[in-house]
C-alpha cells in the first residue's frame, strides 16, 4: 500500500531517511567519570572533562563501547574492529571544550538493516547505514533570567549513539515503525531507555519528495523531533510543503528545519549557506579504538532474544497467531508476563487473555505492564483455574476484573463466593427442568422448529445456575432433554 | 654556593646532612628575589609553599628517607596545572586562573620530594620559539654576548624555564616541547634538555597547544639532572589515553654507560643553508668526540626532513584552532560581556590572546576548513607518516642521530620578531622528532665566537631515551662546559 501526495500531473513519492540519537545507558559519560543518570540538581553530574577545563583528556568509557556494540549486533550490522573519534568543532555556550567528540570517518558500527512491520501485515527492510558513538552537548536555559542564560552541563559528555537509517522509508506511518521498532530493539538490549520524552532518545527527519523513478531531490533535514507521532507529523507536513514548493515553481532549498507541533507545520531553522563549517578532524587526545573480535563475541553471546526472533519462537511454540505474537514481544515485560502467564497451561488461551482481558485493564486502570495490578502469577493460576474445568470462562472474566480491584488470589475469589463450576449432572439436569418448565411457550415454538431457541435455553439453565454451569454438560443435558418427546 | 649545585651533587649533599632542604630552598628564593625583576623568568613565586615543602623534605631526611628529588627546588613551566597555584599559560585569557587540580607530572614530582619554586614564563601557550609572546613580558636570557649588553632571548616557549635553569635559580624545570620547546631554549641557554618520547610523560593538567606533539620533559644543568627528573616525570597515566604503559627506567644509571659500538648516524638532510660555520663545526667536534667514546659515526638520509616545518606548522595550529577553542569566556578565564553570545566571544578571545596565538588560530582554522582540508591538513599528516618512516628507516642502521638543536645561537630581543616565519626557523632541527614522537636531547656542547652557548641534539629510537642519556653525558663531558652565564645568583657581570 503506497504512500503518495497527490501532484499536478503525477503523484508524489516521500523519501524519508532518520537519524535518531540515542543516549547510552552508561554509569558514567562517554568520556568522563561524571554520572550519566538523567536529572541531578543542574551541574551537579560535572567533571573537569566535562566542563573543558585546561589540560583535561578525555578517556574512553569501555561500557559505552560495549553498548554500541551490541546495539550494532542488534541491528544486524558490520562491527568495525578500528574506529576513530574526530572532533567536530563549533562553538556553543553549552558546549565547553568548543567541539563535540564524534565519529565522523570511522564509525564503530557500519551497515546493517532492521525489518518494520505496516499495519496491513506487510514487512519490510529498512537499511542501517551506521551507528556512531559521541557526546552529548550540555542545556542552555533561557528561561531563568531576564537578560542571560544559564547552562546546565549534567547532560555534557553523556554518551550517545547516532543511528543513521538509508533513504528507505516511503511514508510517514513506515518512519513510524521504523522508529519504534528501533526503540523495541535498543529497549531489548538495554542499550538505552528509548523514552522520548526525556530527549534520551530523538530523532533528525531527512524529507524530500520524487515523481516516481525520479532521481533523488533536494531534502530537508528536521532536527530534534521528539516523539513518533512529530515525526509522523512532520513528515507529512514538510512533505506537502516541498510538493506545494516544487509545483509552484520553485526549488526546494536543503537546509535545516524545525518541526512546530502546534502549527503542525516546519520552518526554517537554517539554510546550507549558514551551515557550520565542523571542521572535522581525529581527536589527538584519543587513539583509534580497536577492538577485539573475541569481546565482540562474548557480547554476542550475552544478548537477550530480540523481538523477531522471540516472535517467531512465539509462533513456532506457543501455536499463536503471528499478529498477537508481535503484539506481545513489542515490549520485552509483556513477552515476558506472557511467557509466565502461558507456562504450562493452554499458550493460546494464554494470549487471548493478555492482549484482550489483561490490556483493557491496564488501559482503564492507566497501569503499564511492569506495575500490573494482577501479577503473571496470578492470571496464571486463573486460567489454570479454567483449563482444569474449576470455574467456567463466564466466571473467569468476573473473577480476573475482582483481581484487578483487589489483588486477591483468584483461587481464594472462587472458594469465597463459591464459584466453583457445577458439573453435577443431577443439578444441571434439575435447572433443565426447571426453565423448561418455566418458559412452556418457548419449548412449544422450539419443537415447531424455532432452532435459535437452543442458544436462549443454554442462557436460561446457566442463569439459574448463577453461571457455574460447566457450559459443555448444560449444553449436552439440554440437547438429550430437547431430544426426548416432552 | 649551594645554588650551583646540580640536582645530583645536591641529593647528595641534603643526604650527607650538609646543608638543609630549607637552606637549599632559601638560596634559590633569595636569587629569585634578586634576578627575576630583571630575567622575568617566573611568573609566580610559591615562597612558603617552597618553604613548607622543604621542610617536609628535612623531616624526611631526619626519618632518614629520601625521596628520589626530596628536597630539590624546581621551577615549573606555567603551563602545568598547579592545585591552588594560578596557572596562567602565559596568557591574559588565564591570567586569574587558579586550577583546582594537579598535572600528574607535577604530582609525581611532588610524590618524590621536589620543592616547587614557582611557575616559569614562556610564549603564551607554548607558541613561540623566543618567549617573546609571553602576556606577561619577555624573559631575558642570562647569557650576553661578549663585550655586548644587548638582551638575548632565552628560546621558547619553554623560556623561562631555561633561563632559570641557566641563572641558578632553579636546580632544575619542567618544560614542555611541541616543536622544539625544550631542546632550543636549552640550547639557547647552555643547558641540557630533553623532550621524551611522545607518551613516556603523561600530559594529564598540561595546558594543550597541540596534543599530538605536546610532550612534558626536563630541563637542567646536567645531562644526568634531566635523568633524574625524568625518571620522576615519566610513567603511564590511565588519565591519558596517549601514555604509553612501559616500566620506567633508572635513566640516571645510563649516563656513563659505554659507548662501545653505538652506532651513530649524522643526517646530511641537516646542513641548513646559511647555517653558521661555527655551528657545522660544532657538530663536527661532536662526531669526533662520540668516535672518541667508541661510537660508530654512519652517514643516514632523512629524505622528508625539509617538509618538516612545513608540515609542523599545518598540524601544530590545526590541533591548537580547536584546542583553545574552549577559552570562550563562559565558564573561566577572562570575560569581556557583550550583548550577545558571539560578541562575548570575540571580544573575551580578542582581549584574552596575544597576536601569535591568534595568527596560529587562524592558520589551524583554514587548513581544516571545507575545501582545504585535504590539501593541507591531510597532505600534512601523510608527510608525518613519511618523516616517522624516515627515523624508522635510519634507526634500522643505526641507535641515534646526532645533529645540532638549532640553526643559531640566541638573539636579541626585537631580532626575527618583524617575520613569523622567520621565526620559525628556529624549529627547523627539533621538529622532524616532534613529529615522528621521537625522543631527542640537547646537550650544551661548546660556545660561539660572541661567547654564546649551541647545543648539540641527540634523536633516538621511541622509548631508548636511555641510549640518549649515555651519548649526551659523553659529549657532556667531552665539552667539559663549564662556563657560565653573565647572570647567574650570586654574581652578575
């Protein structure tokens, strides 16, 4: 299903390519020993390093190394063995040294491809261009004094990872997934925390548009975007607005755009002429990092199963559905809750409930999986409950909600309000009679072929049953009772 | 008198309880009290620090301990960071600087006793080869010509240093050699000097001008002096991602070695035109003198010396454009507000750096701009990697190289000042090691007919800085230098 803005005399097609910036989960900065946790009092995750002080050399932080590692192998991509920091120079009052430690050169991790997945069910390979390691800038906060800014340098020197994608993506719902599938990855490995919230991840939104078959046209570069629906949003909206540009006329211009949420519209932030001049060039404080293959197989080996592979297990295992499959791996704690939830029971009825009962009630009570007002354990328990025929799946849906309210074991909810399944044939046979008895009209129209009738007994008999009515006996006493002459 | 006492004959006689740490101290604080007004050769003087270090380093020595340089009071170049000690580059930019942090070279030369005199001028940022671009005024070399009051040059940028070195009014300094920082002011003032080899020293709280020729070395009166210290100096520094991991030998144990079939080579590529006679003759005597002590002299080739300047004065001022660049006025150093963030930094580096600091900005700011890049920045580093396979190459055949440190003895002050690159000429010789990280050495080794010292330079193979120490104090001791400059403590003519 293609994605193309209505032209003059041809459609258009969206060309989009991300850098998203994604900051490391680390102890300690890229380069520094200063604590890379978000938040702090301002300027109080601080080192010398950090704040440019004369003489100070940066160190490289092998944690951050290993991270970029494994994201690479996550993203199925080249590790480079030799690498390089260069420094991009420029000056800002939030970046102290007057350069940034970068990649420019040699990244550490080269190409590499992730596959997203549309909302028809089609997929498709997004290519990785490369990934490099480098620092973070401080803040500049404008808005605490009448005629100066103040800087706050926790966020100096904290690593990050710049995650280049190839022009693949056609539409904005393909950046979309693209983005968050990215996220599943880096959130699966632990390499960083993908909340976007907190600017820890974000992304730089390259868009031009092309009649199909075109040559590559002129693009915009987005910076900053912060969430996947800007980014949605700011491709459609810069996408429509170099179509109105071209077929006005006019060319499109590269340059640097700012997407404004508000207006729903971007604008321009700086042209190429503006540009900085980085002068990149290897930063001498720092030989090439060279790394081992046997360290790079050691953090193989200690990867976590990633989202595709453990959808596919999902599928091959548990004999679900491939769409529940991928709505239950895109965050490791719910694969995991489901892993638990369906151990030794019925996997199937497993999902089912997961992605159905357990998700509305996370929805309405605005909880998120990891503080689940009903544990693995118990929903567990609760469809043990069912498989072993001890409560019916009518009651099981009272007792899950009574969980929810009270966090009550669901055995102990059964034996309370004695909802034990009634499989006494002698009882069912009995409530038989009873609404049989009762709705004389009913039966009358039932013989004279009303077949649909069948359905509003069963309901009948489980109604008096007070709905412990193992629903197979009901149904199967009902069929002989129906059977016989009256 | 106890401030002519070289580092060795002064642990001796602290050791042999002659004469106290705090005896020796006060000396060199009373000859600073009377020379530096006129040598300007330190920019701050650390009195009771001095004092209270020496008398840390007597108490020692009662305990009966002495420290590797306990008790030696020392000049630093004003370019280490000194914990609570401005530390100012030699630059209005850090003029009020006060670092709260000390250099890890600084450190272990205080973890082995030495006695801080004070922080020693040079060019403002290490840039200069006269200490004529000092913020704070020029030094006056000790050494006058003869029959002649014109004020010489020390040499640069480690000026300062070498002219307190010269004039007894330290044992012994630190220096810091980027292009020939050490071993020409060395040889401008008659003592020794050594830059190591690139990583042997640790260049944690060292001021940068260009970080991958930046290298923190000794300087004293004595070939075996600068052994000593550098064995305090030298080690690796995980805080330094360029120092080298290597065991730290005992270079003093060098000095003396013998020199019995070290093989010695004399690069032709180091006959600079219109170099003085006297000093081809110079490095002639030095040839013989290293054949007296059983050296084998051999003819080498250093093919690509003649685009050592060249290519020194690309990457030295690219890598200084970025490494100042963060004197910008906001978070330390000299501010001067402006309504915008662009004016305050033009007009706090405008204020805060002298001319050559500026003009190297520049040079470093152009040779990595878009389009010129390649053609001067890269082109440069291939011809370093041409001039380092030059060194490699010559030390296949032989263990060091003997050359002279510098084109010319020292000069007046206002001489070579109306042309940079005039000026830096004087590098021409101590360049090509900076740029290959090689280790070399100057050792005072005779006088020119106006009465002024010339150094001889020793290069030698990465990390042998051992072989340097034992061919410097052969020569040393051939020359028998022995005469001193016209102001020194005690005396001045």
């Amino acid at each position: 299903m293609s994605y193309l803005l209505e032209g003059r005399d041809a459609p258009w097609e969206v060309v989009i390519g991300l850098e998203v910036h994604a900051q490391v989960i680390s102890q300690s900065k890229l380069f520094s020993g200063a604590s890379a946790t978000y938040g702090g009092e301002p300027n109080t995750h601080v080192s010398l390093v950090d704040a440019g002080f004369p003489g100070m050399l940066p160190v490289i932080n092998r944690e951050c190394v290993a991270q970029a590692v494994r994201t690479g192998l996550g993203l199925n991509a080249r590790i480079n063995l030799e690498s390089r920091f260069d420094r991009k120079n420029y000056f800002y009052a939030d970046l102290p040294t007057g350069y940034q430690i970068s990649q420019f050169a040699q990244p550490i991790v080269g190409s590499g491809v992730i596959e997203i997945e549309l909302a028809d069910g089609s997929t498709r390979e997004i290519g990785i261009t490369r990934l490099h390691l480098e620092q973070d800038a401080g803040k500049s906060l404008h808005d605490q004094h009448q005629t100066q800014s103040f800087i706050d340098l926790n966020r100096a020197g904290v690593g990050l990872m710049e995650i280049v994608s190839e022009p693949d993506m056609r539409s904005p719902e393909e950046a979309g997934a693209y983005v968050r599938k990215l996220r599943t990855i880096l959130r699966y490995l632990g390499t960083c925390d993908g909340n976007m919230e907190e600017g820890s991840m974000r992304a730089d939104v390259n868009v031009s548009v092309r009649h199909s078959g075109e040559p590559f046209r002129t693009r915009c570069e987005i910076k900053n975007v912060n969430s996947v629906r800007y980014v949605m949003q700011a491709i459609e909206a810069e996408a429509r607005r170099q179509v109105q540009v071209w077929e006005a006329g006019g060319t499109v211009d590269q340059e640097t755009r700012l997407f404004d949420p508000a207006r729903g519209e971007t604008r321009s932030l700086r042209s190429k002429e503006d540009a900085h001049d980085y002068r990149y060039f290897p930063d001498p404080d720092l030989l090439p990092l060279v790394i081992d293959e046997g360290w790079v197989a050691d953090l193989k080996a200690g990867l976590p199963e990633l989202p595709d592979a453990k959808r596919s297990r999902f599928v091959s295992e548990y004999g679900i559905p491939r769409y529940d499959a991928g709505v239950l791996v895109a965050e490791q704690a719910t694969a995991d809750f489901y892993e638990t939830v369906a151990a030794g029971g019925d996997p199937r009825l497993a999902a089912n409930w997961v992605t159905g009962d357990l998700f509305a009630a996370l929805n309405r009570t605005g909880r998120t999986i990891a503080d689940s007002p009903v544990s693995a354990q118990a929903m567990r328990e609760l469809l043990g409950l069912m498989v072993d025929q001890t409560i019916n799946g009518r009651i099981a849906k009272d007792v899950f909600e009574e969980m929810v309210e009270t966090g009550e074991p669901p055995a102990a909810i059964v034996e309370r309000r004695g909802l034990r399944q009634v499989t006494d044939t002698g009882a069912i046979d009995a409530a038989v009679e009873a609404v049989l008895a009762a709705n004389a009209d009913k039966l009358a129209e039932y013989r004279s072929g009303k077949d649909k009738l069948f359905g509003f007994f069963v309901g009948q008999v489980m109604k008096g049953m007070g709905g412990k009515g193992n629903p197979a006996l009901v149904n199967e006493a009902l069929r002989q009772r129906l059977a016989r002459s009256p | 008198m106890l401030t002519d006492l070289s580092i060795a004959d002064g642990l001796r006689g602290l050791r042999g309880k002659e004469f106290s740490a705090v005896e020796l101290t006060t000396a060199h604080l009373d000859a600073i009290a009377a020379l530096n007004p006129r040598l300007n050769a330190y920019l701050t003087v650390t009195a009771e620090a001095a004092l209270r270090g020496a008398g840390a380093a007597d108490a020692a020595l009662a305990r009966g301990e002495q420290a590797p340089l306990g008790g030696i009071p020392l000049g630093i170049k004003d370019l280490f960071c000194t914990e609570g000690v401005r530390t100012t580059a030699a630059s209005r930019m850090l003029e009020n600087f006060v670092p709260p942090y000390e250099s890890t070279v600084t450190r272990q030369l205080l973890r082995d006793g030495a006695v801080f005199l004070g922080k020693t001028n040079l060019d403002e940022f290490a840039m200069g080869s006269s200490n004529t671009n000092s913020a704070f005024g020029p030094v006056e070399n000790p050494w006058h010509r003869t029959g002649d009051d014109a004020v010489l040059v020390p040499g640069g940028s480690s000026g300062g240093s070498a002219a307190a070195v010269a004039a007894r009014i330290a044992m012994g300094a630190t220096g810091t050699d980027t292009g020939g920082s050490i071993r020409q002011p060395a040889s401008f003032c008659g003592i020794a000097g050594i830059k190591p080899t690139y990583g042997r020293c640790s260049r944690w709280g060292v001021v940068a001008f260009a970080s991958s020729l930046d290298q923190p070395g000794p300087m004293a009166r004595t070939v075996e002096d600068c052994a000593i210290m550098l064995r305090s100096m030298a080690g690796y520094d995980a805080r330094d991602s360029t120092s080298v991991d290597r065991p730290v030998p005992d270079y003093a144990a060098a000095c003396g070695r013998s020199l019995k079939g070290v093989r010695v080579g004399i690069p032709r590529e180091y006959r600079a035109d219109g170099m003085p006679s006297e000093i081809e003759a110079l490095w002639q005597q030095g040839i013989s003198w290293l054949r007296d002590a059983g050296c084998e002299i051999v003819d080498v080739s250093l093919p690509h010396t003649q685009y050592g300047l060249a290519t020194y004065y690309i990457v030295a001022p690219a890598e200084c454009s970025s490494n100042l660049a963060r004197y910008d006025g906001i978070r330390y150093g000299r501010r001067v507000e402006a309504p915008t963030l662009d004016g305050l930094y033009e007009a706090s580096r405008e204020a805060g750096f002298g001319a050559e600091v500026k003009r190297r900005i520049l040079i470093g700011t152009y040779v990595l701009s878009s389009g010129y890049y390649d053609a001067y920045y890269l082109r440069a580093q291939k011809v370093r990697s041409l001039i380092l396979r030059d060194f490699t190459e010559a030390y296949r055949t032989v263990d060091a190289l003997l050359t002279p440190t510098a084109p010319s003895a020292a000069f007046a002050l206002g001489e070579n000042m109306d042309d940079p690159i005039k000026m830096y000429l004087n590098d021409i010789f101590t360049v090509p090691a900076s740029m290959a990280g090689m280790p070399g050495l100057s050792v005072p080794a005779g006088l020119d007919h106006q009465g002024l010292p010339l150094g001889l330079q020793l290069l030698g193979r990465p990390f042998d800085e051992e072989t340097l120490f034992a061919l410097g104090s052969a020569i040393e001791q051939a020359a028998d230098f022995r005469r001193l400059p016209s102001v020194t403590a005690g005396r001045v003519r």
